[in-house]
C-alpha cells in the first residue's frame, strides 16, 4: 500500500466555481481518503468565491471555512508546494502561459462549462453549478481510482487525458 500523499492544483481564470468545486471535492474525506491534499487558484482571480459554489458545497457538507479566491501565483514560488498533479478545468486558463511548476507535476486539462457565466432564474444558475460539480466529481472519483503508483509516464498521462474527455463522450 502507497501511504504517499499526492499534491493536486485546480487552475481556472476567476477561482471562483469550477476549481474551488474541484478542490473541495478531491478534500472530501470519502473521494480523497487522506491520499490527496488538493488546492484550487486562478489566473485573475476573482477575489471572491461565487455564492452558489458556497452554497451548494455547504449543502454536501463541505468544509468552506477556508476556502477563498487566490492567484496561482501563490503556488509558483521556490518555497510553494511542490505539486504532483495541475488540472486546469475551464478553457481560458488552458490556453494561458501558466508559471514553471517545480518537481515537474503531470498535468491535464478537464474542461468544465463555467456555471458562473450562465444568465437567467437561480433555478438555471443551481442547476449549472449541480452539472458542474457532478461532473467534477465523476472525473475525480476516476482519478483518486487510478492505480497511481503503477502507473508512470505516457499511460498516467493518457488515462488523466482520457478523464477530462468524459464529456465529449455524453458523461
């Protein structure tokens, strides 16, 4: 058995939705399982965690009290942590040039529609953030499953690949 704990960051633009979702949820004892240690921060954060993630992550009784919109610039430094896997979960923070990670982690892109962005009645707005969370949460659970410590090189990087193209195949 590998007692080793993963490091795992979440990158979106606005760390507001989507990659605190993640980061809670890889947190959430019965998915993570004290193997993983995850972090969320954004390119132009927002400076505030939208409310419906709040509300919807305390509904299924995640730990909010120290959540908060960060740049990704907090984790870049020499003295950052050292991460083992990047996701980047929303299409913008995919295409920008990200900072040089230390110790060189293996890194992928799922793709989220960000719920923050849809218009129209809260019912559509909770309705977006529900999607976007069991959408996260399926990919996750995926993930935190992989046999990480037999898996190395192009066969990590091709099922974690293949985890954030769940959508593309009718999740």
């Amino acid at each position: 058995m590998n007692d080793r704990i993963y490091n795992v960051l979440f990158l979106c633009t606005g760390n507001s939705a989507r990659s605190i979702l993640a980061e809670s949820i890889l947190n959430l004892p019965a998915i993570g399982h004290g193997r993983f240690r995850a972090y969320s921060a954004g390119s132009h954060p927002a400076g505030a965690i939208n409310p419906y993630t709040l509300t919807l992550l305390q509904h299924v009784g995640a730990d909010t009290g120290h959540l908060r919109s960060k740049s990704w610039d907090e984790f870049s430094g020499t003295n950052a942590v050292r991460f083992d896997f990047i996701f980047t979960v929303c299409d913008k923070a995919a295409g920008e040039v990200c900072p040089v990670w230390p110790g060189q982690p293996v890194t992928a892109h799922w793709g989220i529609e960000d719920p923050a962005a849809v218009q129209g009645a809260d019912e559509d707005k909770r309705k977006a953030f529900a999607t976007a969370y069991n959408q996260l949460h399926r990919r996750i659970a995926l993930f935190t499953s992989l046999p990480l410590d037999k898996l190395h090189g192009m066969s990590l990087q091709s099922e974690l690949n293949d985890i954030g193209k769940l959508a593309e195949r009718g999740e």
